[in-house]
C-alpha cells in the first residue's frame, strides 16, 4: 500500500498531493460508498468495480464491527 498524502476539495475540485505528481498522467475514477471516497486509476470496466464496491464494503462493516466491540 502507498500513501501519498491528503487530498483537499477546494470549490468541488478534489486537489491532489504532492505523491501523485509522479504519475501526472494517469486518471481516476472517484467512488463514494458511504462518505468514503476512493480513487481507482481508470478506465474500470463494469464487473471490476462490482468486486471494488463489494470487498470495501466489506472493509467498512468489518471495521465498524471491531470500533463497536473496542467500545465495549
């Protein structure tokens, strides 16, 4: 995994980070599941982004369930 920084919404245009210069020519689809949104380099084809939306919704629940049990 590689984290290249934070991206900032300025005047709804997504601002990436300095990581991202290196690969200045690429492209990516913007996803939004449940508040989140996640860049996948494009183009990605119909049954690509089924399985992406599938296994980060399983992410999401599955960290949500450890946060609950963590608060008890």
């Amino acid at each position: 995994m590689k984290y290249p920084g934070i991206v900032k919404k300025e005047e709804n245009r997504l601002l990436m980070p300095e990581g991202f210069k290196e690969e200045n020519n690429k492209t990516y689809e913007a996803l939004e599941i449940e508040g989140v949104i996640i860049l996948i380099p494009s183009p990605i084809d119909k049954e690509r982004l089924s399985q992406v939306e599938r296994l980060i919704d399983i992410s999401i629940n599955e960290h949500r369930k450890s946060l609950e049990n963590l608060a008890k």
